[in-house]
C-alpha cells in the first residue's frame, strides 16, 4: 500500500486510501452492526412484522420493506453523533498516514502560529459537522413520514400559541403580540 500523495496516477491515491479507512472505520462499522442488529431483532418482534409473515411475504420483502426503516433511527442517530470523533480520528489518521488534507493544514498552522488559518480551518469543520447532523434530521422524515407531520402539526401549534400570548386583547380585531397593537404599532393597555 503506498502511503505517498506524489503519483499523478488516481489508482495509486485510491490505494493509499484503504488503510486510513480501514484505521478509521472498522471500529465504528462494528458498533453500528451491533446496534442495527439488536435494532432489527426487536423490531422484527413487533405486530406489524407478525401480520406481514401472515400474508405471505417472503423473509426479504419484510426485512428490506417493513424492518429496516425503523431500525436505522438509532443507527443515523448514533452516526450523527459520532461525526465529531470521526473529525477527530481523521486529524490523527491523516497526520500518521502523512495524507494531504484539512487535518494536515491544520496542525501545520497550529506549529506556524498562525490564528487565521486556524480559525478558518475550525469553522469549516464546524460547519461541515452542523450539515451532516442537519442532513441526520432530514433522513429521520424520509425513514418515517410520520416525523414530517408530528413536525407540521408542532409548527402550526406554536405558531397559534405565539399569537395568543398577550394578557388582554386590544379592542383592535388585529392579533396582539405580547400587549403590542398589531396595527397602529403602540402599546396596548394591557401592559401599563
């Protein structure tokens, strides 16, 4: 396994590649695989699994269509959690593998004192992890629809609790805001 960056050749990069993913990836694959498959074992238990053996569809239909969805919510959970160690795990990957990459850049302006870099490095992680827990939160709706309506229907409730905060109602027929006139834009009477 080459360990260099300097061929122009994509295949020898591609195989520089294995072991830093391997080193990275091994442990975390196996917790996964743990907690799919006592995710899978108690959701195959539950009713819905039980009716779909009763109609007749076969083993993969029912592992693939009906058991795998809900068993992934801890697995994306866990993952999204984890991305920080990841993060952390690449730094140190890429320092002992000697990878040119974001870590590298990073320790190397660490050593060369210098703050811009460093900062501009760190919100680049820091925004890379907030997307990958914001893409998290966007498959738990496309697992399960029925996160997208609970979402909804809490929205619309908020929002109605929002304009019904204030403690006396102007004589406006406008909604009031915590005691602010919706209208005329002046205080009302409720907050003297």
């Amino acid at each position: 396994f080459p360990s260099r960056y300097d061929d122009a050749s994509w295949w020898a990069e591609l195989q520089s590649l294995i072991l830093p993913a391997f080193t990275l990836g091994l442990g975390l694959a196996a917790s996964y695989q743990r907690l799919l498959r006592t995710d899978l074992i108690t959701t195959l238990q539950d009713d819905f699994v039980h009716m779909a053996k009763a109609k007749g569809m076969t083993d993969r239909h029912i592992m693939y269509r009906h058991a795998l969805r809900p068993s992934l919510f801890s697995v994306i959970t866990v993952f999204g959690v984890n991305t920080g160690a990841l993060i952390g795990g690449a730094l140190v990957v890429e320092q002992l593998f000697g990878l040119p990459g974001m870590g590298t850049a990073l320790v190397e302006a660490v050593l060369r004192n210098d703050p811009p870099v460093v900062v501009a490095l760190i919100a680049i992680i820091a925004v890379a992890f907030v997307l990958i827990n914001f893409l998290v939160d966007l498959l738990y709706g496309w697992l399960d629809p029925r996160v997208r309506t609970s979402l909804a229907i809490s929205t619309t409730s908020s929002t109605t609790r929002r304009w019904s905060c204030s403690p006396r109602t102007s004589s406006s027929t406008t909604p009031t805001i915590r005691g602010w006139a919706g209208a005329s834009g002046s205080p009302s009477d409720g907050w003297s």
